[in-house]
C-alpha cells in the first residue's frame, strides 16, 4: 500500500500566503497616523535596508540555505526569525557548529539534542538554558557576548530601545540571533511553506525523509524560496555543497518517494 | 617474651631511636567515626567482595580478614558492611597527626593509624621515654582515641613490631620501650612474615630459618650474595640495624577556611555578603601555596545543628565569586533534597577538595582563548539563574526520547567518568523498541495530551493483543490544538518496557502526518493519547 507521497498543500500556487505576514512594505501604514509612528516606522525601515552591508561577515551556512538567506548566508550580527521549523533553526546553527562555534539555545525546553546532533551539531560546544524566566532578554544578551549563534524562542514583547541595544551588542560582537516563532523586528524570516513526509503509509512504514519548500524574506521585502529534502540540510557547509538543492539519492529510487521526482525537481526560483 | 627484657648485648646503636604510636583497627575507627555508628557495631570493611578490616565485635563472631563477605555475613547475622575508603583513612587521620604534632615535632605518617617520631627530643623534653610516651597517649586519649599503642626501640622496624607487642601483654598497658641496643634480642623470637617478605619468608623456611633470630645469625655477607639487595636489607632489619630514619613530614597549610556567624544568618545575600571577604581569604591563601582549587567541599551548619554538604566541580578554578555563588546555590537547592535547612546559618566551612598547582592554570599572555570568555559569560549566567540553570547535554541510551537526553550542569563532570552524578545508559547498547528514522526536532519534556479518533469519532485504542481497534482518522496534537485529518499514519509500536517491574511501562507508538504535511510522535499508555515529539 502506498500513499501518495506529497501532501495536497503541495499543489498550492505561488506567491506564498505568508508573505504579508513577514514583511511589512511600509509599516507607517498600518499603524497611526500619528508623525511619531510615521518617524518610527521609517526609522525601522531605514535599519531594515541598512542591516549587513558593508561591515557583514558571514558565518557558514549549509548551501541549501545560504542560496536563499539574503547576503548568500547567514550574516554575523544579524538576526533571523524561523517561523514554523525545528529543523529549519538546527540546520541553521549546524554551519558555525560544525566549525567549531559555540552555540546557545535559550527558553526551549523541548529542543531535541539528537535531532540536532543528526544535524551536525556538535553537543560539547552547544549551550542549553531551557528555563531563563523573566531574565530572557539578560541571559541572551550575556550569552551573545560568547557564543557565536544563539537559538531562542521569540519574545513576546520586547521594546524597541531594548531590541536596539541587543541588535547593537549583536553586531558589535558578530553574533547571529535565530529566534523560533514569528517575530517582525528580526532581519530575515525564514519558514517552511510546504512540507510533505515520505515513507509513511496508512498504517505501514515509517517517516523516513521529507521535502520543503522553504521560503526567506529578503531585505526588499520580496520572498524567496527552495525546495529541500531533510538530508540537504543535515549536509555539512563543505560536503553538501554540490548536493545543493538535488534529492538525497534514497529518494530518487525509493518506490514511495517516486511522485515527488517531478514535484521537487531542483530549481529555484524568485518571487516577486 | 617480656616486655621489659635485661639490658640487651652492649654495641652501638646505628639505628634511629624511634617512638612509634598505633591506632589497631584504624580503618574501623575512621569507618565508625564517619558513619557515627556504636564502638560495639559489628562491621566489616570489604575491598573488591572481600573483608579488609573487621571491628572486635566482628572478630569475636569469627570473621577475619580475607573472607569473602557472604561467609562473613553467615558468621556474623547482624554484621555492617561498607565499601573500604583510603581516602577516609587519611582523612580522619589527619587531625590525629595534628594533634601530636602540637606536642612532638617530626612526625612521620608511615601509613594512617601508625605513626613514628624520633624518640630522643622528646625524651629529654619530658625526662624520659616512658614520660614522652605517656603525653602521647594523654593527647590521644583527649580526643577520644583511648586504645592507642606505643613502641620505643631502636629503628622504625622494631619499634612498630614493639607497638605490636602490646597485644601480648596481659594487663592493659599500651607501652613496650626496648632498651637501646636491645632489638636484637627483641626481634629474634619473632617469625619471618613479619618482614613482609612472602617469597624471602618461604625460601628461608625452606632452608631450615623459621626466625628472625636465625636470620639475624647469618653473615650479612652471605646474605647478600645469596639473597641480593632485598635480602641484605631484611637482614638488617632483623639484625635491629633498621636502614630507614624517621622522616618528619612538614605540616601541610590550612587551606580550608571557615567562617563563623553570631547570631545566625537567615537570609542568603546576608550570607553571602558576609562570606565575600572570608572567600577572598580562602582563594588567596590558596594562592599564596601556589595552588588553585578545582573541587571544594561545602559544608553548611545550622543554629539546630542541621548540616548541608555538597561537594562543587568548577570547570576551571575557584575564584571568590565563584565561591559565594556555590554556596548561595547550595542554600537555594536546585532540588527538593538539596534545601533541608530550617534554621539560621551558624557556621560556613570551605574545604579544597582537590587543589592543583596554580602553573597548570595560569592564564596565557594574551588569555586562554575564546573558551575562557565563555566560562566567564556562563557563569554570569549560573550566577543569575542558578547551578542547573546553564546546561551541556548528551545523548544517552533508551526507548522513549525524552529518556535518551540527559542534561549535565555546566561545571559538573562530563556523563560518563567516575564522578558523574547521573549514570548514563549506553546509546550503542541494541534498545529494541527505538525510534527508526530521523529523530524528532521537538521533544516534549512532559508529555502532551492528545485525541486520536476514527472516522466516526471513536477514540482508537490498542487491545491487550497488540490490536487496533480502528484506524485513526482525526487527531488533534495538544489539548488547544484543532482537530486535524489524517494523511498517514503507522503503528502501534509496542513498548514494553522493564515488564518485570512494577513501574515499567507499557506503550504503543504511532506516527501521524497530517494534511498540512507535518508529522507527529504520539504515545498510547493506558488507553491515553500523548504527543511525544513533533517533527516539526
């Protein structure tokens, strides 16, 4: 019995919905009228553009998402928003971890250190503070001071004069902040669009790999994606680099994973 | 033999004048003083699952040393075993080489519980051997230790074969002083074990020697072309001309540090605002020997006379803060068993558990490199969350996930060595009932409550045979979460887990993918659904 390998969101036509979500092209319009929030919003918008333009180094990033994080990688002081994606946030640390980068994961309970070894993370150089209480924005901004990439949930409220001096500190010290959730302040947004599991049947098999369409905002506000199984982004920054965007071989002969050839051919494209 | 022998054969004394003192049974005292038990418990010491020191009670139901523990115990019902300790040993024995040390110079620790001193300062100081060797049994006896035996003779050897001796005397005197120059004769009767030489011992039986006497007779010449270095050095010995000098150990420091509170403190930052200069004093104390400290033993005391003890692993050194912050952090407990304490804080007491030297631990000219920044920037952290706040993890052995990661405090022993509190199970030992595939990115640290129903709104369920009473259809992960189509799903995956333990558990697992194409790890315990990880 085999079922249909891709889930029927697949066949959801482009743009992505989630692009209003993201981006904001201008958001003094959605606010007041007021001219202080007309100042403030273009005052966002200015560091929004300005954000990693000369001074920016990048940190290793694995190929499958380096094509589409803007910049060609993940930047050292930036900050970036994982929507919906566990997997997504660990593949993201996995680069500067797997060359020899502390990494940090705060406020999450729940993250699965063997799903992020499988990811290439190295455990003795990996930083867990799964409880910091009302201490959040204290204990990430402490621990920005030393480790390279830091994972948290996002913050439910933070102000703006609080997140300018921590974007500051990240900057000054090179450090990249991931944040799970939803979350407008941060630079690039990153998330799953489309998801499909192969190898699970009705009541046979197990989860054995999973494609994705992944999508990233781009400082111009325009969205851009990639198709990606699983393995591509458990692939090392070096190894994988030819793989790109290709299916793992498993997937290419696997009788489940045989619709999805044509549904995820490698490619990608760019939305407006 | 007698205790008081004629004057020996007149000669020269090569020698040392030595006073040796014994402790019999020390590993029992320590053992019984440590543990606060009765002086008439019967207890044995047992090293790798045989007797190594058992207390009078034990001896006089017949268990002796060398006996495997069951028969010991066969011999003696009601008998106390506990693991032998070295450590504990030395450690009891130390205020016991203090206290001497007050009123002798020079004592050397030959082992804990049998001490030597070189006889002849004393002995002018107090008038006399017998005068030295009862002020060294009036300060033992002042702090509790009243069966102690003293040997004077010449030489470390005799001396302590003098000490022995005590034993054979009918009274209860604790002294045996051979004259100067009478070793000799006071050695000759003795048998050749007591050289601790097995193989000599057995090689001169088997030429017709059974004492030392007729060792002693031999020509230290053909001694030593015979039997070698080992066997003119066992020659001398029984010839009361011991090689070996008293060699006085110098005192170590005091390096523990205690701090006492009048009237007692209740609150924690008076605490540590108060420890603060005597944890400077500790840390530089320890400097100045030119040593860090990379284990200290915290003891806390109460007004009620609770104690709080734990010992603290530090990933670098101790500094002063790091100090107090181990201390506040023992108060606040990261465990319900940590905080016991009801009443105010009497008395502080630091101990270095494990010091090292200071070389070893030297920053570099231009710092250690990065990882010392991050030590610093973690222990900010500790200090404001707390010791099991800031955490390293490792993958261990298990069936369910949640069993399979094991936090390890930052600062504490990596899982695995010896002092690692947490045992971890083996990852490579075969775990049937895995989880194949890739591993889940979300791992619920406490279960979620889930509903999986049928196509018509029949909760699913798993009979006793491992059977599905109907294929799930709907489920819905979380108790606010909506209720979501089934796209495919596998299972039940029986878990039985420890079947032969009444808290073992019984499961079933299933994986579910819903129609937004996200996929779900659920358990089934007891007819109850719950989320155990999300691959999300």
């Amino acid at each position: 019995m085999t079922p249909p390998a891709a889930g029927p969101s697949l066949a959801r036509d482009e743009p992505s919905p989630d692009s209003e979500d993201t981006f904001q092209p201008n958001p003094a319009d959605r606010r007041g009228t007021s001219p202080a929030d007309v100042a403030l919003g273009l005052q966002a918008r200015i560091n929004s553009m300005q954000a990693g333009k000369l001074d920016s180094r990048r940190l290793p990033t694995v190929p499958a998402l380096a094509r589409i994080l803007p910049g060609g990688g993940l930047q050292s002081g930036g900050s970036y928003s994982v929507r919906n994606s566990t997997f997504l946030a660990m593949a993201l640390l996995a680069g500067p971890s797997a060359t020899g980068a502390w990494c940090s994961v705060i406020g999450m309970p729940d993250f699965s250190v063997e799903a992020a070894q499988g990811f290439g993370i190295n455990l003795e150089r990996l930083i867990l503070v799964p409880d910091p209480g009302p201490q959040w924005l204290t204990v990430t901004a402490a621990l920005v001071d030393v480790v390279s990439i830091v994972l948290t949930r996002s913050p439910e409220h933070l102000a703006p004069t609080e997140w300018a001096r921590l974007k500051a500190r990240l900057r000054q010290r090179g450090a990249a902040l991931i944040t799970l959730g939803n979350w407008k302040q941060s630079d690039s947004t990153i998330g799953v669009a489309e998801s499909a599991w192969e190898g699970l049947g009705s009541g046979t098999g197990h989860l054995r790999a999973r494609s994705m369409k992944i999508t990233a905002t781009q400082p111009s506000g325009r969205l851009r994606h990639a198709y990606v199984g699983l393995a591509d982004l458990q692939g090392t920054p070096a190894g994988a680099a030819l793989r790109g965007t290709a299916l793992p071989p498993h997937l290419q002969h696997g009788t489940p994973g045989t619709a999805s050839g044509t549904l995820f051919e490698p490619r990608l494209m760019k939305s407006s | 033999m007698t205790p008081d022998p004629p004057t020996g054969p007149p000669g020269t004394a090569p020698a040392t004048r030595t006073l040796m003192f014994w402790c019999p049974d020390w590993p029992i005292t320590a053992a019984l003083r440590e543990h606060a038990l009765p002086a008439e418990t019967a207890l044995v010491l047992v090293d790798r699952g045989e007797v190594f020191a058992c207390s009078p009670a034990a001896r006089q139901d017949g268990v002796k040393r060398g006996l495997r523990i069951r028969e010991a115990q066969a011999r003696s019902t009601g008998l106390v075993s506990l693991p032998y300790d070295p450590a504990l040993d030395e450690r009891t024995f130390e205020p016991v080489t203090a206290a001497v040390e007050a009123i002798l110079p020079g004592v050397q620790v030959v082992r804990p519980g049998l001490c030597a001193v070189r006889a002849q300062g004393p002995s002018r100081y107090y008038g006399g051997e017998r005068n030295a060797a009862d002020v060294v049994l009036q300060t033992l006896a002042a702090i509790g230790l009243t069966d102690v035996r003293v040997g004077i003779a010449d030489g470390p050897f005799a001396a302590e074969q003098a000490a022995r001796a005590t034993d054979q005397l009918d009274d209860d005197e604790q002294l045996v002083v051979i004259p100067p120059g009478g070793s000799p004769w006071f050695l000759a009767s003795y048998p050749l074990e007591v050289l601790g030489q097995p193989r000599l011992a057995v090689l001169l039986r088997r030429l017709g020697i059974r004492t030392l006497g007729d060792f002693a007779a031999l020509r230290a010449s053909d001694v030593r072309n015979r039997f070698g270095i080992e066997g003119a050095i066992a020659h001398r010995q029984a010839r009361g001309l011991d090689h070996r000098s008293v060699v006085a150990r110098t005192p170590p420091p005091h390096l523990d540090a205690v701090a006492d509170f009048e009237p007692p403190l209740a609150r924690i930052d008076q605490l540590a605002f108060a420890l603060r200069t005597r944890a400077g004093e500790f840390v530089d104390a320890l400097r100045e020997a030119g040593l860090v400290c990379t284990v200290l033993h915290v003891s806390l005391h109460t007004e009620s006379g609770e104690t709080s003890e734990r010992r603290w692993q530090h990933p670098r050194w101790f500094d002063a803060d790091d100090v107090v912050d181990r201390v506040r952090w023992q108060l606040q407990g990261t465990n319900a068993s940590d905080h016991g304490l009801t009443s105010g804080i009497t008395r502080v007491h630091l101990v270095p558990d494990i010091v090292e030297d200071l070389g070893d631990h030297a920053d570099g000219l231009w710092g250690t490199g990065p990882d010392e920044g991050i030590h610093h920037g973690l222990a900010r952290v500790q200090s404001m969350l707390g010791h099991g706040a800031v955490l390293t993890a490792v993958i261990a052995g298990g069936r369910l996930l949640a069993d399979r990661r094991v936090y390890i405090p930052w600062g504490d022993a990596p899982a695995g060595q010896q002092t690692a509190k947490v045992p971890v199970k083996d990852r490579n030992q075969p775990w049937p009932g895995r989880l194949p595939g890739p591993a889940p990115a979300t791992v619920f640290a406490d279960p979620v409550p889930a509903v999986v129903v049928d196509a018509n709104g029949n909760p699913v369920d798993v009979d006793t045979r491992g059977l599905l009473s109907a294929d799930p259809a709907f489920f819905s992960a979380g108790p606010d979460d909506g209720r979501r189509p089934v796209h495919s799903w596998a299972g039940p995956w029986p878990i039985n887990e420890r079947w032969w333990d009444p808290k073992g558990r019984v499961l079933n697992r299933f994986q579910l993918v819903d129609h937004s194409g996200s996929a779900w790890l659920l358990l089934l315990e007891d007819h109850a659904w719950w989320v155990e990880a999300g691959y999300d």
